[in-house]
C-alpha cells in the first residue's frame, strides 16, 4: 500500500497569536484515535519553530549552512504526518478532516504528496 507525506505549512510569524476554541483538543484527539485505529497513521509531529533550525545549501561543490529564522520565508513546514492509504483519494481524505478540526481563523495549508518506495538494493 503506497504511503503519503502531508506536509503542514503554516505563517510562522502569526502563529503565536492563535488561540484554539475550546473543542479544539477534543477534535483533534478524536481524529487521530481514528486515523489510528484505521492503521492508516505512521507517525506525525510538529516541528520546532524555524529559529531553532538550520538551513544547508549545496552550491558550486559546497555545503552552507545558515542559522534560523529564515527571516526570507513567511509559510513554513510547520508539521507532517506519514500516512499508509489505499490512493491518493483516502491520503487527501484524512488531510481534509485533519485541517477541519483547526478553529476557522487559523490559515493552515497541507501538501499531500506521495512517497517514492525505493527499490531495494541487491544482497
């Protein structure tokens, strides 16, 4: 069964201003119980803010490296989560109600993209 990456990208510079309704959480919980108990969710988390992280660059036969915030960036890859469905259709499914379970204020956008399984190497 092929596997899907959701990417979330959220406004980093707005985030701290979001406030979640009060059946946020409870939503929230009640989707991935679900997303669970369907087998469907390998793993998922959030992703520290991007002045804790460290952008490399490949140019011209050498590695760069620069220190967050990437003031350059407004949306940043805020989450993910590694799904296991039958297509596409059931991936951008459970990424739909993923993103309805958000207060209606928050502007959140998810990128569903399929994983390359990567053939084997030979023993």
């Amino acid at each position: 069964m092929p596997r899907f990456m959701s990417l979330i990208r959220i406004d980093e510079t707005a985030r701290g201003s979001w406030e979640p309704d009060p059946g946020f959480e409870q939503r929230m919980g009640a989707l991935f119980e679900e997303i669970t108990k369907a087998g469907v969710m390998l793993e998922t988390g959030g992703l520290t803010p991007t002045s804790q992280g460290t952008r490399l660059t490949w140019t011209d036969g050498k590695v760069g490296y620069t220190d967050g915030p990437f003031t350059e960036t407004k949306e940043v890859v805020g989450g993910y989560a590694i799904m296991q469905c039958k297509d596409k259709a059931e991936a951008l499914e459970w990424t739909r109600r993923f993103l309805q379970t958000h207060p209606a204020h928050w502007p959140v956008v998810a990128e569903v993209r399929q994983i390359e399984e990567m053939p084997e190497p030979p023993k």
